[in-house]
C-alpha cells in the first residue's frame, strides 16, 4: 500500500501562490560583498527568495565546502537590507538548528543527502516541532522510490509545508546534460502526490549556462510549480559550479521569456483524442498479448529440442531492425530500443518459466 504524504499549500509569506515559483541566487555564500551584490541585483528584478549554499558538500575533498556559520549572517543581511526570504540547504542536523536559528526561512535537503536514508531521518528529527517550508532534491540515483522515502520521512516528523526539487539525476553515459531530466520519474512522483509542489533545478541538471533557458522552458511546458536557478554577481569567478550560475541581468531575461502555460481541464477534443489512444492502448495490449503467446510456443520447441533460451544473434537482429523502423517512423531509435529491451526480458522471463516447469 501506497503511504501518503500529509501536505498544506506552501504558503511562503510575502510569495504569490502562482507558476512558477522563483527561488535564485548564488551556488555558495563565498564572501559578504559577493553575497550582497548578487542579492542586491536579484532584488531589483523582482525575485523574492534568495537562495546560497552555506555548507557545500563536494564530490571529493580539497574543493570550496563552503563558509559554514560564518556566512549566516551575510544571509540574514540579505534580509535585513532588500526583505528577501532566505533559503539554504542543510545536510546534518547541526545545520538545521543553526539555519533556524539564524532565521532562514526555506530549507532544501541536497541529492546526495537524500540518498542516505539516515541521513534523511537525523534532519527530520532535528525538525519535529518545527514549521518551516522543506524541499527534498531527488537523490543522485534514479530512483523514485527512495525520494518518496526521503519525502515520507520529512513530512512524517510533522512538516506539512513540503516541496520536491528535480535537479536530474547522475548518469554514466552523459551527453549533454550534467545531470539528464529522465522527466518521467519527477512525473511519477507528482502523479503519486498531485499536491505536492516539484520544482526544477535546471542549473545543475545542465550543467551549462545555455541549457538554463530550454530546461526552464520544458519544465513549464510540463506543468511543474517552479525553479531553483544559480545567479551570481561574477559567475565566471565563481568558487564553485561557475559553468551553471548566470547573471542576474540574464536570469531576469530567462525569466521575462518563459511560458507559462495553463494547466486547465481538458477540453472536448482532448478528450475525444485522449480516447482514440485509450482504443490503441487496447490493441497494443492484445498484440502484446499475441506475441507473448508465440514466444511460450517457441520456450517449447526449444524445451524440446534442448535449446538455450536466448539467442543474442536473433535478439541483436530484432534491436537493429525496429531501431531503424522507428526512425523511419519519426520516433528516436533510443526509444524504440528500450521498449523492445522490455518486450525481449519480459519474453525471456515467460519462456524460463516453461523451460524449468
């Protein structure tokens, strides 16, 4: 059984309840006048949460991990001089108490963090009693499951103010992005728990500058609730993640360009195509379905003709040929590969099933 989430709207003081919620600003707090500057100009253009990393967990050690509690008091300067509300990211909960303490308004917990079930739990501890707004970035892995856990934890010692943050996650084979989309796990976990407010991170999720304005784009086009952008004062000189931050002159520019696209009811015509797919639904399953059938009849033959049940020749020759089908047919031979991938496990695990009966 599915465990829910016991939410209440966000409802961050002094924040319009409406697309896309904005939250910018540098990746580190590295000094009080960078701090100042960056928060300054971002003011000026109407962003209203500021966000800087106070504790930096890195990849490995000897880079910047950040000025600690030395740089809270630049944040709450930041406050203190333009009213923006403060967000940091805590990974312990020594940082929890003192964000809170410093009074820091929005907490986010970082992907690495989230993928520590233990570690998930010591800062919900640290956070029973309290009633600040919390963000969960999905874990570094892909893996829906352990975000839900990391969400259900959070909200379970009392948080009801609870966001998710999709900032990509980690992948061996990368191509363009620093961290790819793989946009159907963030839209499971919202079909999961359609009140619950996700946000996108297109600054780690690129990696680069010129990504920041497309990936910003597609997560409207997706109907997500806002973004988590790195700004910085002079990102060339940045202490850290520099390829990522922009200007906030440009990230104004980025923001004065999105889209935003209304998510409303669906229309008749919708529908009336909405029920087309639903028919060739249907008939795909009952291909599925014939085509399982045929491949039990062949587990028998091979049963009986003392044959292996995978034949990587035939399986290699059905990959290539229905890749290249699938471009003929618009679709990228990535895609198609993966659904046949399926198709041939689920096939192998029918006919392990007759060959070991």
């Amino acid at each position: 059984m599915e465990l829910e989430l016991n939410l209440q709207p966000l409802a961050i003081p002094g924040i319009e309840n409406k697309r896309p919620l904005v939250i910018a600003g540098p990746c580190s707090a590295e000094t009080e006048e960078q701090v100042m500057d960056t928060a300054r100009q971002l003011a000026n253009n109407g962003i209203r949460i500021f966000r800087a990393g106070v504790w930096k967990p890195r990849t490995k050690p000897g880079g910047f991990e950040g000025k600690g509690v030395e740089a809270l008091p630049w944040m709450q300067r930041v406050k203190a001089e333009t009213g923006m509300l403060l967000a940091t990211e805590v990974a312990t909960p020594e940082h929890v108490e003192a964000a809170l303490k410093a009074g820091i308004d929005i907490l986010w917990i970082g992907a690495r963090t989230s993928a520590n079930p233990f570690s998930v739990q010591a800062i919900a501890d640290a956070l029973k009693g309290v009633d600040v707004p919390v963000f969960v970035k999905n874990p570094v892995n892909p893996d829906v499951e352990l975000w839900t856990g990391a969400l259900l934890r959070i909200n379970s010692a009392g948080i009801r103010r609870l966001g998710a943050i999709h900032r990509g996650f980690s992948s061996v084979d990368q191509k363009l992005y620093r961290n790819p989309p793989m946009w159907h796990l963030p839209i499971e976990l919202k079909r999961r728990f359609p009140s619950l407010p996700v946000i996108t991170d297109p600054s780690h999720m690129g990696g680069r500058r010129d990504l920041i304005a497309p990936i910003s784009q597609q997560a409207m086009d997706l109907g997500f609730d806002g973004l988590m952008i790195e700004s910085h004062c002079n990102p060339d000189c940045a202490w850290s993640d520099a390829k990522q931050q922009v200007l906030p002159e440009v990230l104004d520019f980025i923001l004065d360009r999105l889209v935003i696209r209304d998510s409303v009811e669906a229309t008749e015509s919708i529908n009336q195509l909405r029920k087309q797919i639903d028919e060739l639904d249907n008939h795909l399953m009952d291909v599925l379905t014939k085509r399982m059938r045929i491949s039990r009849e062949i587990a028998e033959y091979k049963k009986l003709h003392n044959m292996t049940v995978v034949q990587t020749t035939r399986y290699s020759e059905i990959l290539d040929k229905r890749a290249a089908q699938g471009v003929m047919c618009g679709m990228s031979p990535d895609f198609v590969r993966d659904i046949y991938e399926h198709i041939h496990e689920e096939s192998v695990r029918q006919q392990l099933e007759i060959m070991n009966k």
